[in-house]
C-alpha cells in the first residue's frame, strides 16, 4: 500500500511541472460571460511563458508561447513579477507574456481582473 501512495504522490509532482495556461483564439472564444474562463491547456515541458493578446481592447489569443522563447523580449515592460506587456501597431494590439500558471487571463497584475482598453 506504502508502495502506491509513493508512486502516485511521485505522478502528481511529475505531472504538476508543465505551465498551464488559457487557451482560446479569436473574440468569441476569448470573450466569454464574467466570472467564466476559457479553457486550460497543459503546455510542453520545455514552455517558459503563457501568452495574451489583446485587439481593440478585446482578447484576441490565449495560449502556451512558443517555446522558442527564453526571455521576455526586450520591448516588453513589466506589470508584475511574472508579466510583461507591450503596445503593438500603436495602441491597437496588446501583447503579454507572463511565466505562472493561468497567469495570462488579462493583462493586469497577478489578482486583478478587469479588462479594458
């Protein structure tokens, strides 16, 4: 029995290393009610970052970054910790990366939820 409580807690850990981030594209799937989410993808082993953007103040893509990236590029600015946003083509297009799980619901700090333009 000792044997099986072992093996299981070691799956849990194992299975808890990979970035989980939301996961949607396109408004209408990225738009849902308030209080709802999209939903949770489990990202590669070798992802560092979620991802958001946001367009026209609406979000546009929810996913797993590339998992090409290493760092947060270098026109990004910091929101918190673990985000970092930047404005592309003007203000139109808000792009963020953060590095925790379902960290990449809005573009705010960790524990704030409002979402505007």
């Amino acid at each position: 029995m000792l044997k099986l409580i072992t093996i299981f807690v070691c799956l849990c850990v194992y299975g808890s290393d990979a970035l989980e981030c939301y996961s949607c594209q396109g408004q209408q799937e990225c738009n849902i009610a308030p209080g709802g989410h999209p939903n949770t993808v489990s990202c590669p082993s070798q992802t560092r970052f979620c991802e958001l953007s946001i367009v026209n103040g609406r979000r546009e893509k929810m996913a797993c970054a590339e998992s090409s990236l290493d760092n947060y590029p270098t026109e990004y600015q910091s929101v918190d910790d673990g985000k970092k946003c930047a404005h592309k083509k003007g203000d139109k297009i808000l792009s963020c990366f953060c590095n925790s799980d379902l960290c990449n619901e809005n573009q705010y700090a960790s524990g704030a939820s409002c979402l505007s333009a």
